[in-house]
C-alpha cells in the first residue's frame, strides 16, 4: 500500500505544551519556509509541505505554536506527546480517522524511530 497523505491538523507534539493536556487545540501547522504553506502528514510519519515538497521523517521536523511558553524557539516532538497529540487528533477528525489510525499503529511498532 502506498503512503496515504492528510493536512497537518494536530496539538502541538512537544514537551512545551504537553503540560496543558486539557488546553490543547488542533492546530494547522504551516512551512515557516515557505510563509505558511500547509503541512501534511503520512501514515508513514513523513511531513511534507504542500507548496516546495520538501519531505522528511517527522523527527527531522520542529514546532513552535503560538503559546507564549514556547518564547519563540522551535521543539521537536517527543515520543510520548506526539502519540497524545494523535489521539486528540483521532477523536476530532473522522474524515481522516483511518490514515491517523495507521499513523498510530506505525508510531507505537516504531518507537526507536523517536529517540
């Protein structure tokens, strides 16, 4: 089965916001590179962006929401919130369930991929 793609629609995945689990909203997530440009997210945990087609694995990707505790630097995801982050991201988009889905199941049988 080839690598199915959905819009980078989740929490953000870091450490930073991981202590607000009851205040975490989906957040588009944008190529800062390419001014905005959407972001997309593969079973296969790949990011891609929409408008230059750069690619790489999620752990090459850094994030920075607008929360004021993340002071203007950039996180990558850690293991466990990102797996959190899915899960929020599960239970408000039916749409894209069975790509996120998949997504999960890769994330949890490769967790040597996120260290």
């Amino acid at each position: 089965m080839s690598e199915s793609w959905i819009e980078l629609v989740m929490p953000c995945p870091t450490d930073t916001c991981m202590m607000y689990a009851n205040d975490r909203p989906l957040i588009y997530w944008g190529h800062v590179v390419c001014n905005g440009a959407s972001m997309e997210i593969s079973d296969e945990a790949n990011i891609r962006c929409t408008e230059c087609g750069y690619k790489n694995f999620m752990t090459f990707f850094t994030f920075q929401c607008s929360r004021k505790e993340h002071n203007g630097k950039f996180e990558a995801a850690s293991y466990n919130v990102l797996r959190a982050a899915l899960v929020t991201a599960l239970e408000h988009r039916d749409s894209d369930s069975d790509v996120i889905r998949r997504l999960y199941k890769f994330v949890n049988n490769n967790k040597y991929k996120f260290q």
